[in-house]
C-alpha cells in the first residue's frame, strides 16, 4: 500500500466526462485506450490517473467508481507511456501503479482491492502489467526476506558467528535479486518494462589496472570507468522512461555526485549528456528524451542555490536553447529566457564587474567602483525597509571590524531606493560607518543601471570583487565572506608557490 502523502499532484482536470458517462456500447476498439478498473472496498467515489514526470506525479484524469467500484478510462485523446498511478483519494491518497504501453496494447482490465493492491491484482488483455505486477509481488517477497535477516542480526548482539550466518543469507539474498531483475529484463526485451528494468542495471566496474606487482597503476580507474559508462544501461530510444521516477533521479544523481562540483566541469558534462540524447531519434533533436533532459538541466541549474552555477544555466541556454536547437520552445518563453541570460552574463564568477560610475555618497562626494584600490572589495545591494537587510548589514559591519578590514577588505555598500533621509537615517542609527567603508547610492538622479548590471532583483544581495575587481564571489550570506577570502589567499600562495 502507498500513500502520496506530500507528493505533488497537479490536477489538469481535463476530465473526460463525456467518456465518464456514456455506456459501454461503443466498441472497445474504437478508441485509443479503454481500461477498465474494478477496486474492491471503494464504491460510489472517484479515482484519479496520473503518471510520474520524473519526481513529481501529474494527474491527467478523473474517473467516477459506481457501486461495484468499477469504472473506466477511455478515449481518443493522445497518453503517453510510463508508470502511471490510480489515485484513491477516499483512501487518504493510496495508490497503486500500472504500466502504459504503446498504442494497441491499451485495451485491458486491472481488478483489486484495498487490502493488498499489489497480491491480489488481476489483469487480463496486457502481458506487460501482468509482468509488472509479478515482479512487485516478487520484490515486496525479497524485502520481506530481507527484513527478516535485518532482524535476525539485531538480535544476535555480540554473538559474531551468529551475524556471520546472516550477513551470509542477505548476500545470497542480494544475488537472488539481481539475477532475478536480469530474467525479468530479458524476459521483457523490447517492452517499455524491459527498459525499466534495464535502466536499473547497476555498472559492473572492474578492478583497478596493476602493475607487475600488483600496485594499483591508476587510483582514479574506477570512478572514471563507472562515470564513462553510467548512462550505458539508458534506453535513450524509449521515451516512456520520461514518464517514471527512474530516469530523472539518475540524471540528478549523476550531476550531484558522478561530475566535480565546479561551473566549468558541469558545462562540459552538461554538453554532452544533451548531447547524448539529442543525438537519439528518428531525426537529431526530435525525441521526447532529449527535449526532457535539456529543459530538467536548464531548471536544475537555474533554481540551484549553488554559487556559479548559474554559469551552467547560461551555457546550457546559449548552446541549445538560443541557438536554435529547442524549436518547440514557444516565443514567450524565449524571450523571458534571453532576458535572463542578458542578466546574468555579466556576474558570472571570473567576469569584471561592471564600473558603476559617480555613485554618490551621503555626503555628496562621488566614488567609481574601479577606483577603490583594495585587495578584496565586498560590494553589498540593501535597503532599509528589506527585514532581511536589517539584520545582515549590522552583521556585516561587525564582521567588517573584527576580521574583514584586517584582511585588506573595503566595502562598496549601495543603497537601492531613493529615499535619502531614511537612507541616512539607518547608517547613523545602526553606525554604518568606517573609513575603508563606502556607502554610496544612485540618485538623486539614477543613472548606473546597477540592477541590470548586477541582476539585482531582491536585496541584500553580495558579491566579493578581487583586487583586479574579478568577481570572485556572488549572492553570498556574511557568513561565507571570511571563508570565501581565506580559500581565496590559500589557493592564490598555493599557484605563487607552485610556479
């Protein structure tokens, strides 16, 4: 039994009530797809369909149970294949999964109840479900097993020839699965299923190269062989992969531990995992796999938290999107994606951050950027009236005084707004001051575009500048400043010692 508990459910309620709630007359062959489900212990309710997206769980329908618990989803309207859901939203959101094959194998019956959804299905008119299901009657058999041995080895304690014998059991419970979920993959060749299963073939990685005395040649062996093939096991071709849990967790797995966490590595690898699959299909660029991986690494790198990653998103954009290889992409978005590249271009991590010029100080004295000659320069976007700038400019002031100004750091702190006196107002209150300290704004008379030089959308917002005024360091909190300078020196006397 599983629950969907906090999962997303997106309902595009295109509900297809006129199928709902015609009889069955109609020819089943007449239509696309025609499924009959028959749940015993629900009546009188409605269920709902939907299918994986990667992570996520999409509802695409709504089907009325009668007093049998017997209902049908059928129709004409284009389903894609994947793991699907039957959602029972009076049991609290239980549900249970079906396979959708292709076009001509959609016309079967699911029966079962809500004792055990899985041990007591019935299917009749599709071989590939049938499959489906007894290889989850056989997994939840082995888990089973394997929590029996778990609790065996609890309770032997420190009896160790105990353990032995059990550790002993759960590897040969290991071994039975395996071999298992390789019959099934070559059993169902040629299936969406088969591919599913195929998808989750671990890599067989050999063992490292030795030398004529067994001294291991390459430390590195390994990770680069599992890296190199780690997509091996991909049906590229099989595009109802998109429609199920499996190929996104893979795609994230690989991105958040297979690749080195810095901008420059994930473009590379980025590049060629799209390119992997834009390579797939009838003709370059037209699968469905292709079009999923480029927008999911486009999202990723997007919404990731991580510094400089950014970087990756704007590659990605210029490679694929804005050069022309994602046609389907309509003009609205387009637009909204170039803007955003346009933004974010010019604070990528190594850039030159741009000069903002006669910046002018409460005092009525003027500073350009360029001009503060320091080894570091913190440069900080804030407001008075953001909660969050109350509490992160006091706090950066004191660590301005206590460590910062010592490490040879100058602070270019920017009023955004164009109130003067409020402005004034909260650097006396809060004593915002210092002689290596600059406050400056952009009135009353703005003319510097800081917001679209810097992406400035929401305040506070931080960047570290080098002495060369390099951008090494973007949208930081106070509390990574110090750390981000002193891995700076370390890796900065680490290259002088090294050349």
């Amino acid at each position: 039994m599983k629950k969907l508990g906090i999962l997303i459910l997106v309902m595009t309620m295109c509900c297809y009530a006129s199928y709902a709630q015609k009889s069955g007359k109609t020819a089943k062959s007449s239509y696309k797809y025609n499924i009959e489900f028959t749940i015993k212990g629900i009546s009188d309710t409605v269920i709902y369909i939907g299918h994986h997206l990667g992570e996520k769980k999409y509802v695409i329908d709504t089907i009325p149970l009668d007093a049998n618990g017997h209902g049908v989803m059928k129709g004409n309207k284009e389903i894609h294949k994947g793991i699907y859901l039957v959602v029972m939203p009076s049991r609290k959101m239980n549900f249970f999964e079906f396979l959708m094959g292709p076009e001509g194998q959609r016309n079967f019956s699911i029966e079962t109840d809500t004792t055990n959804y899985v041990n007591n299905m019935k299917i009749k008119g599709s071989p590939e479900n049938v499959a489906f299901n007894n290889y989850q009657r056989h997994m939840l058999e082995l888990q089973q097993e394997r929590f029996e041995i778990e609790k065996a080895i609890k309770q032997a304690g420190d009896d160790n020839e105990a353990k032995e014998k059990e550790y002993e059991k759960m590897r040969n419970l290991n071994e039975r699965r395996i071999e298992y979920m390789k019959k099934v993959e070559n059993d169902n060749k040629g299936t969406l299923f088969g591919s599913i299963m195929r998808s989750m073939h671990d890599v067989e990685i050999p063992d490292f190269p030795r030398d004529e005395n067994g001294v291991i040649t390459d430390s590195t062996f390994q990770y680069k062989y599992y890296k190199k093939h780690y997509f091996d096991y991909i049906d590229f071709e099989e595009e109802g992969l998109v429609r199920t849990p499996i190929y996104e967790s893979k795609l994230n797995y690989y991105f958040e531990k297979m690749v080195v966490p810095s901008p420059d590595s994930l473009i590379v690898d980025a590049h060629n995992v799209i390119q992997m699959t834009y390579d797939k299909g009838l003709m370059k660029g037209d699968s469905l796999i292709y079009k999923y991986t480029l927008s999911h690494l486009l999202n990723y790198f997007e919404e990731s938290k991580i510094m400089g990653y950014d970087a990756v998103f704007v590659a990605i954009a210029e490679d694929w999107y804005l050069s022309g290889k994602a046609d389907w992409a309509d003009t609205a978005f387009m637009s909204k994606l170039k803007e955003r590249v346009e933004k974010i271009t010019p604070t990528r991590l190594g850039s030159i951050a741009y000069n903002l010029t006669r910046m002018q100080s409460i005092d009525d004295r003027y500073y350009n950027l360029h001009d503060i000659k320091s080894d570091y320069t913190v440069l900080i976007f804030w407001e008075p009236s953001c909660g969050h700038c109350k509490k992160e400019v006091p706090k950066l002031i004191t660590e301005f005084r206590d460590t910062l100004k010592d490490m040879g750091v100058k602070v270019f702190a920017i009023y955004t707004q164009y109130d003067k006196k409020e402005w004034e107002d909260f650097v006396n209150e809060k004593n915002i001051k210092d002689d290596h300290w600059i406050n400056v704004w952009d009135g009353p008379y703005p003319h510097s575009r800081f917001r679209d030089y810097y992406d400035i959308y929401s305040t506070p917002v931080i960047y570290v500048l080098d002495k060369d005024k390099k951008i090494i360091g973007k949208r930081l909190n106070v509390e990574n400043i110090k750390d981000l300078i002193m891995f700076e020196k370390r890796k900065e006397e680490h290259e002088k010692n090294n050349h």
